[in-house]
C-alpha cells in the first residue's frame, strides 16, 4: 500500500499546471500519483463551492475538512481509494469536537462512530473550536492504524506563535492518547517546521532573523525534536530512511525562483508510531512532481510481513466494509440524491395549479347550466313555448354580437386615423425642430472629405432637402410599399455618397503615401519608441530579468533589472546586480545592499517560513 502527502497550495489549481493540465478530470489526477490513501493540504476550498468533479471521484472517497470563517484558506481532504482499503470511522479536526454534533445523514449504509478515547474533557470548548474552525486536521480510522492529515499553522506574525503551539499541544495530546489505548498512528502533512540544520539551506539566516542563540531555541523546533525519537514516540520516517542526506527539501519560494537551485526548507513529514516502522518499506522525497510550491512525501508499505513463523497481513477483512463514515464527501446532501430538486417545485407547483383549474371549470359550469342548456336539449323535452323564447333570446345575442363588432371596427379605424394624424404632427414638429437646430450657414461633416470643386454649397444642399421634406409631408403618409421604396432609394444615394467619400480620402491617401520622406519619417519613430535594450548582470555577463517595484512609496511602479539567476547562497545565484530601466545605475552602497537582501529575504519567507 501506497500513501503520499502533499500540499498543494489550492485543489482547483492543480489542473493548471503541466502536467496536470493534461488530464481531462480529477480521477486521471489522483491515477497519476499511483497511491491508495492520498492526503492534500491547504486546499482552499470551503463545502459551499465544492462541486461533484472533486467530491465525488469515480473508485475513490473522499473526506473534506474547510475552514468555516475565511473563504479560499487552509483546508485538507484525504482520497481513499475504495477497491483497496476503506475506513472505519472518520472525524474533522483533531480534537474531535467537531463529531460531537448528530450526523446529518440518516441512512443505514453511514457510521457516525468516534476513534478511540476523546480529550475534549481536558481543555476548553473555546480552545477546541478555535484550533478547528480553520480545516486543518482529518482523522480517518482504518484498524491497523489512526490516521491523521494535517495542515499546521503558519507563524505569519509573532501574535501567531501562541496559536501554533497550542495546535502542536492538542495534535500531540490527541496522538499520545490513542498511542495510550493501543493504536498506532501516523501523522503525514504540512507541519510548517524544519527540525534540523540538515533541513534548512541557511540556517544561519533563520538564528539571526529570529534573534535566537542556536538553530534549535524556536519554540516550535523544541517542540517537535520532543516528540521525535530518540526524545519521544515518533519516528520521522524520511530520516529513517534517508538519515543524513541533505537536500531533502519539500517547499520552496517561487516568487525568488528558489526551486531551480534547490533552495528551500523540509516542512512536510510523515510521522509513525514504532511499532508500524516494521511495515514500511520506503519512504521518499518526490522533488520532481511539480504543480505547487511544495513536492510531495511518499511512503510504501508491505502488503505482509513475517514475525517468525507468522504471517501477518496489513489490510484485513473488516477494511472493506461497506459502512461508510457521515463525514465522507458523497453523504453530503446534494450529492447523496437526497436533496430536493429545482423541478420538484415546478412540479408540485403544476399539480396545484391544475387542481384549482378543475375547481374553477367545475365551479363556472354549474353557474352557466342555464346557458349550456340550448345546446344540449331538443324540442322534444322543452315546450314549444320555451324554444320560441331561447331561439328569440339566440337571435337578439347575435345581433349584440354583431353590433359589437361593427363597433370594434369602428373603432380600429378611427385609432388608426389618430396614429396617422400624430404621426403626421410629430414629423412637422421634429421639420421644425431640425429647422431651429441647424442653422442654413453651417457646414456639413461629409462636405470636409470631398475637394472643393465637387462640394455643393451647404445653403442649397439644406434648402433641397428643406423642400423635399414639406413636398411629402404635404402629400400624406404613403402606403407600405412606397415607403420602403422610398428608404432603399434614400439608402442607396446615401451608399453612393458614402462611395464618394471614401474615394476622396483614399485619393488624400495615396497622395501622401507617394511621398519620398515616408521611410526617413517611418525610421525616426521607430527610433523615437524602440525599446531600450536589457542590460547584462556584472557578475555573470548575461542578460537581466525585469521586475517592478510594488511596495507602497516613492518608487511604487518603477521597473528595474535584477539578475536573472535565481535566489541562493553559493556562486551560481544571483549577484547584486541593480539598476533602474531608465538607465540610473546604483552603486551598491550599504542601504542598497541592505534593502536587496531584505528584499530576497521578505521573498523567501513571504509565502512559506523558514524556521
């Protein structure tokens, strides 16, 4: 069995990245990192925009923790691959607090059990709901072993700092008392701490920005060498297997470009109880998946493994059990089938609609039985009398009837006469509109395109089309078809001197175009625009990588070039080359050397800590 855990800086982005924008959904994502049990951090989606492409992902459960007070923050998710192994019971967050709330979920298939003895007596319901209200921490419970994904905090501030250890302090009670009961345990994930100097690439940098007398003072330092073996219970499987190989980084700055050159920090660690070691068979650093500024850790375990005579199995019967835990993504509602539909109250909305139909026909034919019944009975079971009354009562309804509609016609054509009539008084009020607006004197916008000896005058062009205006008004509205003769005639003149006009002004076109100076002119703009060419780094000799300065200030905007190596400490990174795009050099004095290392050092550590 195969477990891997990664943070990967935001689930949806992932498929952004090559080679991950390759595949077509999610599925062929999880395939392709070829694990059974796959453990994501900081995946910055809440429940409320998780969608079935990630929730529900065809031979795989998955199980979801969101931070409920901020939107695209934190988050962990575990992908159990089902046909492999399937847990027993599964909580959200690390104190199981969270579980302590009735299960939504009702159906048969769907256990709401704990895992193993609770600590929520020991603090505060305050302390537990703060520590997991962020979505850092999934348990799942598969028999053999507890398992726990967790995404630590980030010391962002020095305010922070007493946050992050009491995280640490409930994550290690949590562990400690399932260790205490007889379970055994791994803890894979983000822990946002580097243990030793071996996992860091300046350490130096990280003692004098912390103001600390050795690499080991940081509280959180202190606090995980007291959990690692040989000072506690767990055994940081990497250095297990890879005890003193440098290098073994997960997490590096992209915005210095820092992976390049390998210079980063080993944050992510997979940490087992001792009495699971003897099932593991590998455990590895994965530096060459890429998708996010972190790699991820993989381990391997034996399917069997002998002690003496015995053979021992590492999945079980009762891990394939059909049960599957509420906190699992498919038993949310909208994606169990059990939400109400949009067309169930279309539906239902129909249903009454037609009932109070029915009422309202039923109702209607039983006040209108009297005027249903000439047609229906026959002079045979009516007296003649009452026939002679009906056939009189018909003949004065159609002649109503018929009256009625004479009206009707009556009136279509007077409305019709009063549409002409103000047709005609809104045309002669917008003639004399157009009269008081534009003077006779003023020249027309197409007379400026067309050469003087082919111009009309503008006074005659107005008095003409002054008269041809009063001409039609005075014979009327036309009829449909003249009408639209009429505008394709006007169409076409105006086509024809819109043809004019643009002969004229490519007439005007050529005429410049023939010009001997257009090369001289063409040249000295190209001169005056072209691009100041990039300058080369004075350490390396090779061309320079622009950057723009965004720190509120003087100089917020301005561009200038760096060396394009990226961030490190050996002779290979990049010198301190500067200098402004306007061509001011600086000399690196010591507030410019001051303020470049501030600058890297802020870029390192503006994403990711380096402790």
């Amino acid at each position: 069995m195969r477990i891997i855990t990664w943070n990967v800086n935001g689930i949806r982005s992932i498929t952004n990245y090559y080679p991950w924008s390759k595949h077509k959904d999610y599925k062929q994502v999880l395939d392709t990192l070829n694990a059974d049990i796959i453990c994501f951090q900081e995946t910055k989606i809440t429940l409320d925009k998780l969608d079935s492409s990630l929730a529900i992902v065809p031979g795989y459960d998955a199980y979801f923790s969101s931070s409920r007070g901020k939107g695209g923050y934190a988050g962990v998710v575990i992908y159990v691959k089902t046909s492999v192994i399937r847990p027993i019971a599964a909580e959200e967050g690390i104190s199981g607090i969270l579980n302590e709330v009735p299960a939504n979920a009702k159906s048969k298939d769907v256990t709401t059990a704990g895992i193993g003895p609770s600590i929520i007596s020991e603090f505060t319901t305050e302390e537990l709901l703060e520590i997991d209200s962020e979505g850092r921490c999934v348990i799942l419970d598969f028999g053999i072993f507890v398992l726990f994904n967790v995404y630590c905090v980030h010391e962002s501030s020095q305010g922070r700092l007493p946050y992050k250890l009491r995280f640490y302090n409930i994550l290690q009670r949590r562990a400690e008392a399932l260790l205490d009961s007889g379970r055994e345990v791994i803890i894979v994930g983000d822990l946002n701490v580097t243990h030793r100097v071996i996992d860091h690439c300046d350490p130096q940098k990280s003692i004098k920005e912390h103001g600390l007398k050795s690499f080991g003072d940081h509280p959180a330092r202190k606090w995980l060498d007291s959990w690692i073996s040989p000072n506690g219970p767990m055994i940081d499987l990497c250095r297990k297997f890879h005890p003193d190989e440098e290098g073994l980084f997960t997490c590096w700055n992209t915005l210095i470009n820092a992976r390049p050159i390998n210079y980063g920090t080993r944050l992510d660690y997979i940490l087992v109880s001792e009495g699971l070691t003897k099932w593991f068979k590998s455990c590895n650093v994965e530096q060459d998946i890429m998708g996010s500024d972190h790699c991820p850790v993989s381990c391997e375990l034996f399917d069997e493994i002998y002690e003496g005579d015995n053979k021992l199995s590492l999945l079980k019967e009762n891990t394939l059990m059909t049960l599957t835990p509420k906190l699992c993504a498919k038993n949310l509602v909208r994606f169990s089938g059990k939400q109400q539909t949009l067309k169930s109250f279309f539906i239902k909305q129909e249903i009454k609609e037609k009932e109070a139909q029915e009422r309202k026909s039923v109702k209607t034919s039983n006040d209108n039985i009297v005027e249903n019944i000439p047609e229906t009975l026959t002079s045979n079971t009516i007296p003649t009398d009452s026939s002679i009354d009906i056939s009189e009562g018909l003949k004065e309804q159609s002649e109503i009837k018929r009256k009625s509609g004479q009206a009707s016609v009556s009136k279509v054509q007077k409305a019709k006469a009063n549409s002409s009539k103000l047709i005609k008084e809104k045309s002669s009020k917008a003639q004399a509109k157009s009269k008081l607006s534009y003077p006779t004197n003023q020249v027309s916008l197409i007379s400026l395109f067309k050469k003087a000896s082919q111009d009309t005058p503008p006074e005659k062009k107005l008095e003409e089309v002054t008269k041809s205006i009063e001409l039609k008004d005075s014979q009327g509205l036309q009829e449909k078809s003249t009408i639209s003769e009429n505008i394709s005639d006007s169409s076409n003149s105006f086509e024809e001197s819109l043809d004019d006009i643009i002969n004229n002004v490519e007439d005007e076109c050529i005429e410049v175009s023939s010009s001997n100076n257009k090369s001289d002119i063409q040249s000295q703009w190209n001169a005056l625009f072209k691009p100041r060419p990039i300058p080369n780094c004075i350490g390396h000799g090779e061309p320079c990588k622009e950057y723009t300065v965004n720190k509120p200030g003087i100089n917020q905007g301005r561009r200038f070039y760096l060396c394009s190596r990226p961030v490190g400490n050996s002779q290979e990174s990049r010198c301190k080359f500067f200098e402004w795009t306007n061509g001011n050099k600086l000399k690196l004095s010591k507030s410019v050397k001051r303020y470049s290392d501030q600058k890297q050092d802020n870029g390192l550590n503006k994403k990711k800590r380096d402790f």
